[in-house]
C-alpha cells in the first residue's frame, strides 16, 4: 500500500494511492462507514496503518479503483506529515562513498545525528541555500518511518516496528563542516535542509529490499547510485541499534545513507530516485 500526503481544497489531508492516483481517506471514510484519520501523522499514532492495511488487503484495494482520486498530473503533494518527534540519519553507510572518505574498514557503530523539524520540506518545495554557506550538498536516501513505539528492539524483530519506506534529500552545508567536524551537526540544521516523500510506501511491498537502488540526481543526471545491498549497516539493523539509544516512536524519521552527495546552487533541480518508488523532487533557490 501507499499513502501521501495532498494539498486539497487548502488543507493537507492523507490518501492512499491506486492506481488511478490518491483517493482521500475522508473519500475512503464516506464510502465504507469507516473512521480512519485523514492526518497521516495521526493515523500512525493512533496505530490505524495495520487496520487501513487489512481494509487494502481483504478486498479495499479493488474498491478504490472505484472511487473519486485526484490524477497524478493534478495532484500537488505535501511531505507526508509536518511535525515528526525525531529525524535521525546515518552518514557513510554506502562502502563505496565510506571508502572514498577514508573510513573503511567500518566502525563497529555508525555515524549517526539528529535534525530538528524545521528542516522539514516536502515534494516541489524549495531547498534555500543560506547565507551562511557557499557550499550546500543533497543527498539522496532511503528513508525509513517508524509504525510502533520501541526499545532495544532485536534485529530480526526490526522489521515488524517500521511503517514504510520513502525518498529523502538530506542537505549539508559543507564547507561549515569541513572548518571542524564538530560541526556536523550546525552544517545539517539549516531550515528546508530536509525533504521527504511523496509517497510512503508500507514495507510488505518491497519484495527484496537489498535490491532497491538510491540515486541522487541534479538536473535530471544521476549522480551517484548505488544499492541497499551495498550499505555497511542494514536498515534493519540501523532500527535495532537506534533503539537501543533511545525509543523510538511512531512517525520518527530514520535516513540510511547516501551512495553521493551533488553541490546544488540556485537554479538547480534536486532529487532523488528510489527503485519502485515515484522520485522526490525539489527545486533549489538562493537565501532571500
């Protein structure tokens, strides 16, 4: 199943995508006496995925062939919600682009860091370059959601705490890192320095996950690509290991890595491309 997010009528509501593109919840609600919340943030609290997904998979699917969707060439995206409690990342977990950096053999645990909310974009929104940089990187990432709140949750059980997968662009101003790799963090934070969507793709319908490929694109050229299989820490273990620092929540946020960053400048067009997933697009302007 896929949810997103869409812009419609002023608001942002959640839909699940068929097809013939995303049917509104409040849409699915009216048709089938049901009660799901049209906030996909909320939906994921209240824990309702596994109830829309058993409405999708025991028969909802054929019938929201049959009701009212927005078409793709029509439909504007929001991210697929606003205000997620934490966004983690992973840094250098391609080989190829750890061992370009000089950080192969691996380290027994990852590079990880936090961003705030306020980084927050999503499709066809713009990434601003700030004023402070002359040099801002994207980065394109698989990018995975949490569905249930855990703790120290095992590797092989990883699996049953996620939502889904989806597209993000994590954006770096890395000339403020490279003055001191403490850094890191202020070179990450900047306002639009993170976009995910349009769609959140549930994990049942990835059939071989180690087989999905990221792409960071400028300008409509790939860049860098690589594959899932290629990461130093599986995603499932990248859940397992978070958790095992703090708990993790419905709705948080956790980017895996990028096979290559791309400097963007005003003007440009950013994306990334996930097989099997429609691509995340951002334009790129400069500070106002």
């Amino acid at each position: 199943m896929k949810l997103a997010t869409i812009k419609l009528r002023g608001t942002e509501q959640a839909a699940v995508v068929g097809e013939h593109g995303p049917v509104p919840i409040e849409t699915i609600n009216r048709k089938e006496h049901a009660n799901f919340s049209s906030d996909l943030f909320e939906l994921l609290q209240k824990n309702q995925l596994a109830e829309l997904k058993e409405w999708y998979d025991s028969g909802g699917k054929s019938r929201l062939s049959e009701m009212a969707a927005v078409t793709e060439n029509e439909v504007e995206y929001a991210p697929p919600y606003r205000n997620p409690r934490k966004i983690c990342g992973i840094g250098m977990n391609y080989a190829a682009k750890a061992e370009q950096l000089g950080a192969v053999p691996p380290e027994k645990e990852p590079v990880c860091f936090l961003k705030p909310a306020t980084c927050l974009i999503g499709p066809g929104e713009n990434i601003v370059l700030p004023p402070q940089s002359r040099r801002v990187t994207a980065e394109a990432e698989l990018c995975i959601v949490i569905g249930a709140a855990c703790k120290n949750v095992s590797k092989s059980d990883a699996p049953s705490v996620v939502a889904g997968f989806t597209p993000a662009l994590d954006m770096t101003a890395q000339d403020i890192h490279a003055k001191n790799p403490r850094f890191l963090g202020k070179s990450k934070w900047f306002d639009t320095f993170f976009s995910f969507g349009p769609h959140l793709v549930t994990a049942d319908e990835i059939d071989d996950l180690e087989s999905v490929v990221a792409e960071t694109v400028l300008n409509g050229q790939v860049v860098h690509r690589d594959h899932v299989a290629n990461m130093i820490y599986h995603p499932w273990f990248i859940v397992s290991h978070l958790s095992h620092i703090f708990t993790l929540l419905p709705g948080d946020i956790i980017m895996t890595g990028t096979p290559g960053s791309a400097v963007i400048r005003h003007g440009d067009v950013a994306e990334c491309r996930l097989s099997g997933f429609a691509p995340l697009i951002n334009p790129v302007a400069g500070a106002s």
